[in-house]
C-alpha cells in the first residue's frame, strides 16, 4: 500500500542525511509506530509518505503510484484520504471545533466554497458523527482555544477522520500529553483502526504506548531503520541502540 524504496533526504546546506536508503513497506491493516530519539528522522520520515517531504533519492510508492511522478494536484488528492495529526494539533484556536472539524473537507471542496466557508448539510452531518465518534458531544460550538490538550487531539483526529482516510499518519500526536491522556488517544486510535481498517503509522516517543498498541514497530536512528519487526521482539539490546549514544 505505502512502500520507501531507498528513500533517503539531506536538507538543503545540510552534510549529513535525515534519512538514509530507508526501504519499507506498508500494508492496509497495519497499526505501525516509529520509535526513535530526537533528530533520529522520524517528523522526515513520516512527511515523506504524504509527499510533504520530496526524498532527495529513492521514490515513495503510494497505491502503486510513484509520488515523485506526481503533480501537485495529485499529490494533493492523496493527502485529502491522509489523515495526519500532530504533536501542536495544528488546529485554529479562535474557531469552534465543528469549524475546526469541517477543514478536514478542504482539500476536497473549491476554494471559493473553503473562503466563503459554505458547508452542505450532508458535510456537517459528517464532522458532527466525527466530532461523536471522538466523544466530544457538547463541544461542537466551543472555540479550541477553551479546550484541554487532551480534547485538542481529539478534534485533530475528528479533523482527520471527515477527510475518509485509508491511511492514518501520526507525528508524536501524544507528545504534549499526559500519560493517561495519551493512553486514550491512543485507544481511541486503535479503535478507529480497526473499525474503518486502516493503515497506520504514528511517531511516538514512548515504547511502553508502542508496545501496547502496535503491530509492528520501526525503530529510526541517525536516519537509518535499525529495527523493524514484532513489538515484542524490541528488548533490552534495541532500545539501548535506539536510545543509547552508540
Ligand atoms: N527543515 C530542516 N532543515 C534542515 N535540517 C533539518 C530540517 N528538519 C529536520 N532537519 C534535521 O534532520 C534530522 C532529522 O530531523 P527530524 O525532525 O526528522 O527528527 P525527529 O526524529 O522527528 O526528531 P524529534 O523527536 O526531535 O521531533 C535532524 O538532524 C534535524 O536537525
Ligand atoms: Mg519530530
């Protein structure tokens, strides 16, 4: 479904590679966390799948379809059914959480519709089943700034989920949280996972969240994959590799 092939970055004025011939594939049903410390390559990583990130060399498959053989505007239409949630939300602060909600449908709606902020009944009746489907009844009209981190999330994953997503990315969605908030997020994504069958992959930070939640799990360092298999075959001797100076 998503496959790197020799897939490596160097920023521009840059020596050394944020990411180095990274091959990888992905498959539909697949819950999928990237572990990794900081400035491992993770946030390059996972932008390169959604062609945020152009790979300097190497190609990213995506359904079959070379993403650097893509246009803009193609590349855009892959996006719009890419879901991808982050560690600042990226939502509006001053707008409600319905209108947060419903600039999931950007991508798919002209722009005179978007800066008119014209919505049909039938895409509010979606971010409202989105915004339930996240437990956040209630809150339709309340302005995000007035929400807790935790329900934050919850309206990025709400945004994201209006969009149709097949494939769910994830950049650190649960940095800024507590643990037990992040272990709800994290349920809620695991969920959401299997209800709509998916194809996730989620940068995380904590191995314990990895472990509990994912399938599989891909470990970065120095821009290089040094593990990439069962969660629980990640012990002792890959995390010190992960996480150690070595
Ligand atoms: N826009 C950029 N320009 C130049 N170098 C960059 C840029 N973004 C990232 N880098 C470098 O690329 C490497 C990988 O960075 P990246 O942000 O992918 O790591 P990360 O694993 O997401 O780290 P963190 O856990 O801190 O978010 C780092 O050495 C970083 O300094
Ligand atoms: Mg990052």
């Amino acid at each position: 479904m998503i496959q790197c092939k020799d897939v490596s970055v160097t920023y521009p004025g840059s020596h050394t590679k944020a990411l180095q011939t990274v091959n990888l594939t992905f498959q539909k049903g697949e819950f999928v966390c990237v572990l990794g410390k900081s400035g491992a390559g993770k946030s390059t990583f996972i932008r390169c799948l959604n062609g945020l990130q152009s790979p300097t060399e190497g190609d990213v498959i995506y359904h079959e379809q070379s993403l650097k053989k893509l246009s803009e505007a193609e590349l855009r239409k892959i996006r719009q059914h890419t879901g991808m949630i982050f560690q600042q939300f990226n939502l509006i602060p001053r707008l409600s959480v319905m209108h947060n909600v419903l600039t999931g449908l950007f991508g798919s709606r002209s722009s005179f519709k978007n800066l008119a902020g014209l919505f049909t009944k039938e895409e509010k009746a979606a971010a409202d089943a989105a915004i339930k489907s996240v437990g956040l009844s209630g809150f339709e009209n309340r302005r995000v700034e007035q929400l807790s981190g935790g329900q934050k999330q919850r309206v990025g994953i709400a945004r994201a989920l209006v969009q149709q997503p097949t494939v769910l990315l994830g950049d650190e969605p649960v940095a800024s949280l507590d643990p037990g908030t992040a272990n709800q997020i994290f349920t809620l994504l695991r969920n959401m996972h299997d209800d709509l069958g998916l194809l996730t992959i989620i940068n995380v930070h904590d191995l314990q969240l990895a472990k509990k939640y994912a399938d599989r799990v891909i470990a970065l360092k120095d821009g290089q994959v040094i593990f990439n298999g069962l969660p629980e075959m990640f012990g002792d001797r890959e995390y010190d590799l992960t996480y150690g100076d070595k």
